[in-house]
C-alpha cells in the first residue's frame, strides 16, 4: 500500500527494520509503536519485530496498528476504492488481533462508526453506542478514538462526527474504565 514494497522475507531487510527498531526505542526513550495501515504488511514480520523489539530493550512496549476493513463507507471515490474500507465488525478485528498473540492493540473503528451514526441519524439510540465495538468484546485490545487523520472531512474513510456530538464522544472514551482513550489532536 501506497509504495510501502519493504520486502519482510529477505533477511537483510529484517535484520535492518529490527535493529532500527530496537535502536529507535532506546534513543528516544519510546514506550511504543503505531502500525499504520497493519493489514498491509506481513503479520509474521509484525509478531517477530514486535518481539524483538521487546527482548532488545528489555521491555514490553505498547503497540497498536490501524486496521480499516469491510463495510459501507459514506462516500465513494472511484479512485480510491482500494482503500475505501471501514471497519465495521468488530469480530474480524478480534480474529485478525489473534494472529498477534493479543500483543497488538487496535484502534477501535467499530465505534467510530457508532459515533458517526448516532451524531448523524436522527432516531440514533445512546444506548446502543458501545453495540458490536472492540471496547465492549475486548477492552484491552482497544484504543478508543473519536477521530483520526483518516476519518477527518476530506481523507480516504470520512466519518462525520458532528460537532455538537463530540465532547460527548469525548466524554465516552475518556471517562470509561475499558480501553485506551485516544484523543486526536485535530479535534482539540
């Protein structure tokens, strides 16, 4: 995806994204990673890296990867049906986590989509707004977002969250005990 052809089978590429990695921790201090895009790149690699990483520094890190899969998207760009993915099921996030030994967590698109509903339908239903979430299945694989450089107006999987709704949204993910809050910097 979008000119990312880093080769994961070849032994130097791996041994050189590992080392940077491990290199990349200690020089900064990271306390984690963000996989963007996740499902584009080899999961065998991910599990390993994220070990290594791990074992070089003598910690575990936090990792979390976005993953937009399945579903209806609001609007259609023809050039761009590629990508033009939302993750509406929870379980087939939860499926594809597995893979990763529950070591990965993932930004909770399910209930972005919810807020986006509830914010824009007019016989949405509160109660429902954590129905079918990674929040609600497995807290401790979730980040919770309300927004991000992706759904925002304009980008490749547009979610509108109305204005009037988000410091509810907000409230939602910040104020529960389950998952990992996420504010987006776009929004404050």
């Amino acid at each position: 995806m979008m000119f990312s052809d880093l080769d994961y089978r070849h032994g130097e590429v791996v041994e050189d994204v590992n080392n940077w990695g491990a290199w990349v921790v200690k020089e900064f201090g990271l306390s984690g990673f963000r996989f963007d895009a996740i499902q584009h790149f080899s999961q065998r690699f991910t599990n390993q890296f994220m070990h290594h990483v791990d074992k070089e520094t003598g910690a575990e890190r936090f990792y979390v990867g976005e993953y937009w899969s399945g579903g209806r998207h609001w609007r259609t760009l023809p050039y761009h049906q590629y990508i033009l993915i939302f993750a509406l099921d929870a379980a087939t996030m939860l499926a594809y986590g597995d893979k990763f030994d529950h070591r990965c967590c993932f930004y909770d698109a399910p209930l972005v989509y919810n807020f986006s509903r509830i914010s824009t339908e007019e016989d949405a239903d509160l109660r429902k707004v954590f129905d079918k979430t990674l929040v609600s299945e497995r807290p401790m694989d979730a980040v919770t977002v309300v927004m991000n450089h992706d759904t925002q107006p304009g980008q490749t999987v547009e979610t509108p969250v109305e204005g009037f709704f988000k410091p509810l949204a907000y409230c939602l993910i910040l104020l529960r005990n389950a998952g990992y809050p996420c504010p987006f910097y776009g929004d404050l």
